[in-house]
C-alpha cells in the first residue's frame, strides 16, 4: 500500500513538473504551486511568500489561511527584514521558528507544519510552507518529495520572475518607442515589420494597416534619393561593419498607398546577439524633414528676394545721383526737385527694410524692447493716414472710431509700424476701394480693424501670412515685399499681450486684418520699459 503511494506521489510530482515548465504568469503559478505542494503531502493549507529586492518577505498566495492566521503570519515575516546573508540552513530555521510558533497557538486547523526555503543559485527568492489539520510527523520520504517539488517550483518561479521582468522591460521600450515624436520601426533579419510607433503610422498614413505582413519596402518607398544608399545596397556592401555602425539615407518617400510624398531623414542601427556575430532586428528611425525643408526654401526666397528689393532702390538711386551730377546737363528746378524726391523715397524704402530687418534680428535674439505709455489709438491711426494718403493713389484711407474709445498702454511708434505694416499690405494687394481704419471695444479690449477691397486671401496664404519671410506664390513676382512686415506686427501686438488675425470679408471681396489691445490699466506707470529677451 505504501509502495502504491509513493509510486502515485512520483507519478504527481512528474506531472507537476510538466505542469509547472508551462506556466510563465507568475501569479497563476504560484497559486498552482501552494495547490500541488499542500497536496502532495496531504496538506489542509498553505502559502507562498517571496523575498523582494527591498529585503521585504510578502505573501504572494496563500491556501485555506484565515485572517487572523494570514495577519500573525505577516507580522512574523516582518520580523525577518534585513537579516543581512541568507543560508538555507538559517531560513529553514527561521521557517521552523514560525511553524512552532503557529503550533503554540493550538488553532484547530494548524497542528504542524513544513516549510522549504526557495534557493535558486545560493540566492533567496522565497519560502513555500504547509500546515496540516492532525498531529503526524512529516516522514523523510515526503520531506524528500517536497524538496523535490520545491527545487522543479523554484526553477518554474524564477523563469516566471524573469519573464515578467522582460515582460515589463519590454512594455516601458515599448512605451518609449511609442512616445517618441520621430518615426520608429523595428524589423528582423528579413526586413520584415514587428513594431511600428504611433508617430510613424501618423506620419505615412498607416493608421489603419494591420502591418503583422508587411515588409520593409512596403513602408517606406523611395521616389527619390537625395543622399545615401537603400538599405539593400547598404546590405549588399556589407553594412552592418560593426555592432555600432549606422546606415543613413534621405530622400522623399511615399505615404502608404498613395502618390504623396514626403521628405525623410532615415537612420538605421543593428540589433546584434550577445557575441555580436549576427544580427537580430533593425532598428529604423524615420525624421520628418518638411520644416525643415520649408524653412530652407523660405530662407533661399528671402536671400534672393531682400537681394532684389535692396538692389532696385540702390540702382535708382545711384542711377538719379549720376544723372543729377553730370557735368553737361543743365536741369530746371522741376526735373531737379523730381528727382531728389525719387532719391528721397527709395532712400525710406531701405530705410524701412534695413529697419525690419533689424527688428527681426531682435526679436529673435530678444533684445527688442517696448516703451509704452498711455496713448489714443485714433490719434495715431490720423497720423499714419497723413503719413500714408500720399502711397494710396486713387484709394482713399476711412477712420472710423467711436469718441470714447479708451486709452491703451503702448508703445506708439512700434503701433505705428504695425498700422503703416498693415496699410502697406492693404496697398500692394488691393488696387481698388477705399481702406478702413476701424475701432471698437469691450470690458477687456479694444479692438482695430483694418478692412481693404482686394481680392482676400487664398486659404493657404491665411494660414501663413504671419510667418518670417512668408510670401504668396501668386503674387510674389508682382509685388515688392520681404515678408517680414506682417510677422514683425504679428511679434508686436503679441508683445502688447494682444492677438492679431486676418480673414476674408463675409459682406465682398477683401481682407481684414484684426488686432486686439488690453485695456490701460489705470493703476500702471505712464512709461513703461518691457525687455521682449
């Protein structure tokens, strides 16, 4: 009979075995182990306690324990912190202490015990202890059985312990490859997709691809190569030469299943094996250039534009200065006059570009500064229509302001140059109509609108006519301009803590341009000095 017994016990513990090499969530494993090795020795209960890095004992799972039983368990562990070393002769003590102590207090259900520290490579990961119901001596054999089982429970525990650490590894990679705003995605050895990152699904449309299929060259498609190789020809060169060598290529790719395309910057770097002899994965980093691009292109604009608009004043004036100075020409005080007036206004007009130029050097080494005092916004529109009348032509400039406009803390010549910004723009672009000047205001601020006849804006002009060095393709060969007079008063009024839009007019054709003050606060200084840095 106790042949059979122990014959169905070796049966059991070959069974666990098998059971326990399966399971990795460490969870339902240990709730397996406390079951199976309560069992294996005709147990009644149980429980499972691991020692963590904080040289902590806790309960991971328990069988049949009571409250009371669990809480004098847990104060008895708390006891064992930092006890320096560990053996397993001394945790086999510790565990026997316990057991003795659970003994003492004569609980029906508790009359002895048995308790196998958990060692895996001299190191303490735990304890597994069984209770039974009756007074028997646990027998060598089912010592030895238990050890047994502990020793297969041990090897599961720990393989479980290191899978849900790379388990958790590999969600927080996972998040930071997700989080990151370049282009990610990671590849095996045969170029074929295993992650992909939100930012690169934005990026080439694949928000709704399942990409489990999908290969390298289905991601990214080159319409051109502006530098470097594919990462084929890379390959077939030899790359990677060393476990830290990187491949870059830039060019425009596809977006996924689509005619669009878009300029990228791609970086890749190998994943080798621990002897660094092969590769496992591909690491590919794809940056977004666009801005980048735009902002060469506007900067290349800008250069040969401000080239232009610096050359023609020049020209004109040194050409009336030489005619004006030849020896054989005898001029009548008209043409004379005439003259030095043309020399007069295309001096301003480099006067006024050297001095956007200035202001845009300024702002963004924020050194331009602000010197505001009280002013009125009507009185200073009548002055840039005197100032202004005479570049309208047939147009003729309308102030409309209510008379208790209230007064604004400002700095009126930098209002002015917004104005004057403004109504230049009104000028070049609407040929026809009369311009407004119009005022209005609320509890909070006070508003000016200035209102043109034009043709209005083209819906991508609208979204970047504040931009430095912005310039509409329609009419950039017509019109003069650098494209800094709207993003120097866009800075301004911002500077002001106000807001500035344009829009197309609802009631005809034309644009409106709107900016808002704060109301002059009565208790602020009447000069005040703001350092924009």
């Amino acid at each position: 009979m106790l042949q059979d017994i122990r014959v169905r016990q070796r049966d059991y513990l070959i069974k666990i075995t098998q059971i326990l090499t399966q399971e990795l969530e460490l969870e339902p494993l240990l709730w397996q182990v406390i079951q199976m090795a309560v069992d294996l020795v005709g147990g009644e209960s149980g429980f499972v306690a691991l020692y963590n890095e904080s040289n902590e004992w806790q309960i991971q799972t328990q069988l049949n324990l009571t409250d009371p039983e669990l809480k004098y368990i847990e104060t008895y562990l708390a006891g064992l912190t930092n006890m320096g070393t560990h053996s397993e002769t001394s945790e086999l003590l510790s565990i026997n202490m316990l057991i003795k102590r659970m003994r003492s207090l004569n609980l029906p259900d508790i009359a002895d015990g048995i308790g196998i520290p958990l060692i895996n490579h001299d190191k303490l990961i735990g304890a597994i202890v069984v209770f039974r119901g009756y007074k028997v001596s646990f027998t060598p054999y089912e010592k030895s059985i238990l050890k047994s089982f502990t020793d297969q429970a041990t090897i599961a525990i720990n393989n479980s312990m290191l899978y849900s650490e790379n388990l958790e590894e590999k969600k927080r990679l996972d998040a930071i490859i997700r989080a990151v705003a370049d282009g990610i995605f990671v590849m095996n050895i045969s170029h074929k997709v295993i992650l992909v990152n939100s930012a690169l699904q934005k990026m080439l449309k694949l928000e709704n691809v399942d990409i489990r299929n999908l290969y390298h060259d289905d991601i990214l498609k080159f319409k051109s190569i502006e530098d470097g190789l594919l990462l084929e020809e890379a390959e077939m060169g030899g790359w990677p030469l060393s476990p830290d060598s990187k491949h870059t290529v830039a060019g425009d790719v596809y977006k996924y299943q689509s005619d669009q395309t878009i300029p990228v910057n791609v970086s890749y770097t190998p994943v080798m094996t621990t002897d660094n002899k092969r590769i496992q994965n591909i690491i590919a980093l794809v940056r977004d250039v666009s801005k980048y691009k735009e902002a060469d292109e506007l900067k290349n604009t800008f250069i040969s534009t401000i080239s232009h608009e610096l050359k023609t004043p020049v020209a004109i004036i040194k050409g009336y200065a030489s005619t004006l100075n030849l020896d054989d020409a005898d001029w009548d005080d008209d043409v004379f006059k005439e003259s030095l007036n043309v020399i007069e206004e295309e001096a301003d007009r480099l006067t006024v570009m050297i001095n956007d130029l200035l202001d845009a050097s300024r702002l963004n080494s924020g050194s331009l500064k602000l010197y505001k005092t009280d002013i009125s916004l009507p009185d200073t529109c009548s002055s840039v229509k005197k100032h202004m009348q005479n570049q309208c032509g047939d147009q003729e400039i309308i102030i409309d302001f209510p008379d208790n406009y209230p007064i604004v803390s400002a700095d009126e010549d930098r209002i002015r140059q917004v104005l004057i910004n403004l109504i230049s723009n009104a000028v070049k672009y609407a040929h026809e109509g009369n311009i407004t000047m119009r005022g209005s205001f609320d509890d909070e601020w006070v508003y000016v609108f200035v209102i043109d006849d034009g043709p209005g804006l083209s819906p991508e002009d609208l979204v970047h006519v504040f931009d430095r060095f912005y310039r509409s393709k329609k009419t950039s060969n017509s019109v003069k301009g650098t494209g800094l007079g709207l993003f120097l008063a866009k800075a301004i009024i911002e500077a002001h803590g106000g807001k500035i839009r344009v829009d197309n007019r609802t009631d005809t054709h034309g644009a409106v341009f709107t900016f808002k003050l704060p109301i002059t606060n009565n208790d602020n200084p009447k000069r005040q000095v703001i350092d924009l840095s």
